[in-house]
C-alpha cells in the first residue's frame, strides 16, 4: 500500500498498522453505534443525542456470511467491471454490534464459518487519479478450519 492510501469513504474507519472502525458511543447510556450516529440514539429508550468517537474492536465472531452475487449498495465500491462476485461477512463485535464487510483478499466462504474469528483489515479498494483508496475487509484468523490440507 503507498503513502498516498486514503480511506474510499471518510470517517468511516482508521488507517495504519492496527486499523479499527470507528463508531460512536451515546454519552447518555453508552449505546454503540456503526456507522457513526450523529442524531439519534438506536436505544429507543433513550433520548440521548450527543455521541462520541469511539474505535470498535479490531476482532470479531463471524454470525453470516454469503457470496455476493450481485451488486451491493455504496459504500461498496466494485473495483472489477464486469462485476465479480466476493465474500460477504457479517460480524459480530464484542460491543454487540453487527458489521458487513467484504472478507479479505485471497479468501472465500470456504474460509469462513459461523463462530470463527476474523480481524479487521484494511486493504486497496480501487485506484484514482488521487492515489489508492481503501476500505475495511475481514480476514479470518485461522484457516484450518476448513479441511483444506490441514
Ligand atoms: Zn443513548
């Protein structure tokens, strides 16, 4: 990745060795929220509407996941035309939260499981004129699971 990698979408997640999503924390009861929340609380009994940063945990538990077939709405950018399909997983962090995200470059659905663990990366989504940009993806921590020469 070069120096001149930026996020494809602002403020949705960190750059740098140890990348975290960043999610917003209710400052009435403490409720997590990705993406950010910047109006309502998601606690419908809590009428709090002042939030602050918060960087989610940088692993999770797989709870779905699929082949994508078609297209998905921003902020997924394809970065292949004609469209390929890709992994999807949806993660759940210890916050309790759930996350989509694309898994990792170089792995499928073979390498996925209910249960297993995955950790956040960041990787190059597409290039522009204004260098790489890049989007957070979910890269299984263990790959053994899935009988493939183990
Ligand atoms: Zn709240």
């Amino acid at each position: 990745m070069s120096d001149t990698a930026t996020p494809a979408i602002e403020g949705w997640f960190t750059t740098g060795p140890a990348p975290a999503l960043i999610g917003t924390s209710c400052q009435s009861c403490g409720t997590i929220s990705f993406p950010r929340e910047t109006t309502f609380c998601k606690n419908p009994s809590c009428t709090g509407d002042e939030f602050t940063d918060v960087e989610l945990s940088r692993t999770g538990t797989v709870w779905s996941y699929t082949d994508a077939q078609y297209q998905p709405p921003a902020p997924y950018i394809p970065n292949t035309d004609p469209y390929v399909p890709f992994a999807l997983a949806a993660v759940e962090l210890p916050e309790g939260i759930v996350v989509l995200g694309q898994v990792a470059d170089g792995y499928g659905v073979a390498d996925l499981k209910v249960g297993s663990e995955v950790e956040l990366v960041v990787e190059p989504l597409y290039t522009d004129e204004t260098g790489v940009k890049t989007i957070w993806r979910w890269k299984p921590t263990t790959t053994e699971s899935n009988g493939a020469g183990a």
